[in-house]
C-alpha cells in the first residue's frame, strides 16, 4: 500500500496493529523538521480531509501523519465498527508511539470531533503524552437523547456491529458551500455508526468531563458554539472541570459550526489563528 505522493498531496501506506487491524496512515512530511503534529479525525470521515490543515502545519515547520480509523476511509473493515470497546484507544496509543520513534521528540496531537475524544481520553488514560494537545469540537457531549443513549448501550451488549445511520447532518459541517457538497459527495465517508461505536462515543465524552481535573498536558480547546453534530456544552463542562489545572486555553467561536478548520472564510482564518498563536506559546 506504500504510495510516493505527488508534491503537496499524502504519502500512504499500511500500519498493523496489535489485533492485526490494518490502518491506512497519510504521512505530509518536511524535510528536517524538528516538530510534527499527529491528526486523528472525525466520526464518518476520513484523514484525506486534513490535506488544507496538513500544509498549514507544514508551512510553520511541522510534519504531519494523520491515519483512518478503524472503520473509516481506506482502512479495511466493517464501517464504523470497532472489536473491543477501546479499540480507537488503543489504536491510537500504538499509532502515536510509532510516529514518536521516528522524530526527533514526540509530536503535538490534534483531535478533531470523535477525533478529539479519542485524543483526550487516551491522553487522561495516560496512554500517550504529548508535548500539547489541540482539541477541535470534540464530542464530549451529543445532541442524542437519552433514551436514544440508553438504547445504544443495550445494544453493544446483544447486536454491538449492528449499521446503523449516524444521523450528522452534513449541512451542519460548515457555512462553506463547497465543504457541504465535498462533504456529501465524498465516496470515502460514511453515514453509518454501530452500537458499540456510539456507546464508546457517549461513555467516553461523560468519563471525559468527569475527569477534566486530571488534565496533565498544556491543551488547546476549540468550541463551535453553533455545532450541530456535537453539543457544545459538554465541552463548556469540561473547561470548566479543567480550570483548575491551569492547562487548558479555551476559544469558543459562538457563531461557527463543527468543523472550525473548514470553515467559510473569516471564521476559519480567526480559527487558525487562535491556533497558531497558542502553538507560538507552548512551542519549545
């Protein structure tokens, strides 16, 4: 699966994890960089997305790897399904350890939605721990109700693989247009989730917030306070469990919807710069 780029587009090729899993991982290299950043992506979409952010990095001296989850994109496998309940934890741990053996110091973590979850809860596990972690409308909290939740937990018990629509709506992403319709026509998305999937997402966002005051890593906080797909206040929750740590740097962005870094223009440059102004300050 190794695949030689053309100039400005990722480098593919295969990671094998513990349980034999197959990941797709897209690597945006720079030459003699001494920072790098690791993405981890969104519920239903997929690394190739984070091509724009990728280039952004790189042009600030970073490299970049990002990977598909298992589930998603051009990784192998039943859509949005996972074999154990802490298989994106894990397969973070062990994506993060190998990218960290290559570079000369172990790389910020970026985690977009899902993404972000899975960031944070593996940083609070003490899986990983990066040097700063940049968390993009994680999904600490959803817009699903209760009973919905409730349902979802019995059936990770009895039918865990079950497809299921996940139910984000793709207008919701952006106010750009062009991100909508590349949303929605992208063949690589997926629409589905599976039980045990989503009793992961709303088990892991609550344990989260439960745990903010243990947040041990300098941490950068991005909220879309207009997000549809995720409910902003369980990220509102979980700055205010963290406050105390004196780690977290919190941005909320009121009118911007969930994906910050495409969003329609100023949002996403007021967006980026928040970051690269945060990067400028915990950079060693």
């Amino acid at each position: 699966m190794d695949q030689v780029a053309a100039a400005g587009e990722a480098e593919r090729h295969e990671q094998v994890m513990a349980d034999g899993q197959s990941l797709c991982v897209y690597d945006w290299p720079l030459p003699g960089a001494r920072d790098a950043v690791l993405i981890v992506h969104g519920l239903g979409e997929h690394a190739g997305r984070y091509g724009e952010l990728a280039r952004w990095f790189q042009a600030r001296g970073y490299a970049v790897r990002s990977y598909d989850q298992r589930g998603h994109g051009r990784t192998p496998g039943q859509r949005a399904a996972l074999r154990q309940a802490d298989d994106l934890l894990a397969d973070l741990a062990m994506v993060y350890a190998i990218y960290s053996a290559d570079l000369p110091r172990p790389p910020l973590l970026l985690g977009h939605s899902m993404g972000g979850l899975v960031a944070l809860r593996t940083v609070l596990d003490g899986r990983v721990t990066p040097p700063a972690l940049v968390l993009s409308s994680p999904a600490l909290r959803a817009h699903t109700p209760t009973w919905l939740q409730r349902l979802a937990h019995g059936l990770a018990r009895v039918l865990p693989n079950l497809p299921l629509n996940n139910g984000l709506p793709a207008d919701g992403t952006s106010h750009d247009p062009r991100v909508v319709a590349a949303y929605r026509s992208d063949p690589l998305r997926t629409a589905q989730v599976t039980p045990r999937m989503a009793d992961f997402i709303f088990g892991a966002g609550a344990a989260c917030i439960a745990d903010a005051a243990s947040l041990r890593v300098p941490t950068l906080l991005l909220v879309a306070g207009s997000d549809r797909l995720v409910d902003a206040s369980g990220s509102r929750d979980f700055a205010n469990g963290a406050w105390a740590t004196q780690q977290l740097t919190t941005r909320f962005f009121d009118t911007l919807y969930h994906e910050l870094f495409n969003e329609a223009e100023p949002g996403r440059s007021q967006v980026l710069k928040q970051l690269g102004d945060w990067l400028g300050r915990v950079r060693v």
